[in-house]
C-alpha cells in the first residue's frame, strides 16, 4: 500500500486488495474497519495509543514495526504483519509512506500453540 500524508491510500496492489478490497482513495483507518480489521500486538492486544501508522509514521516520520492486524477469532481468523515505512521530501518533510502487509496466520497459530 501507498498512503499520501492524510492517510490517504494512493495505490494498493492486487494482494493488498484481497485483503482491504475497497482500499484505493480511502483513508487506511476507514478501510481497515470496513474489511474488519483491528490492529493489535502480537498477542491480540488492541495497539495502545490509536493508529500507530498515522501517529506515528506520518505524523513523526517512525518507521513501524511489530503492529499486526487481525480479522475473525478461532479457526479463520486472518493474522497480518504490518510494516510502515515513511517516505518524504528533501527538507525531510513526510510525505507519505508504504505500508506492507504479510499473511502470517499459519505462522501466528503455531506460535500460539507453542507459547
């Protein structure tokens, strides 16, 4: 994903689409609650603090990592990492950012069956 300075998703790609399916245009927050998404730790926390990539990556430039998003509880549920990286302007002025997002429910289970 390809989000401008307001949160805006500038681009999705086809795997991102399957995932967030009416992504493109929209502000990320929104298209995560529309597809059912809540971000949270690896345990299934909620993220303390709100939307780490908005207030975080946007606003103070930080990459982001260890943020997951998950869809669903029991068998089904979808696990996604989430990595945001800013993007900016010469005078260091963030821009934007990409945000990459990786199934990781298979591997998220057996780490749970583990722990």
């Amino acid at each position: 994903l390809l989000l401008d300075a307001d949160d805006t998703v500038s681009f999705a790609n086809a795997r991102a689409g399957i995932w967030l399916p009416q992504a493109a245009g929209r502000r990320l927050t929104e298209a995560l609650q529309d597809a059912d998404f809540a971000l949270v730790t690896e345990t299934g926390q909620p993220v303390a603090g709100g939307n780490p990539v908005v207030e975080r990556c946007l606003a103070a430039g930080e990459n982001i990592d260890g943020v997951w998003l998950k869809r669903g509880s029991g068998p089904g549920e979808v696990w996604l990492s989430l990595r945001a990286r800013p993007f900016g302007d010469a005078d260091g002025a963030v821009l934007g950012a990409t945000i990459t997002l990786a199934d990781r429910s298979e591997e998220h289970e057996r780490l749970m069956e583990s722990a």
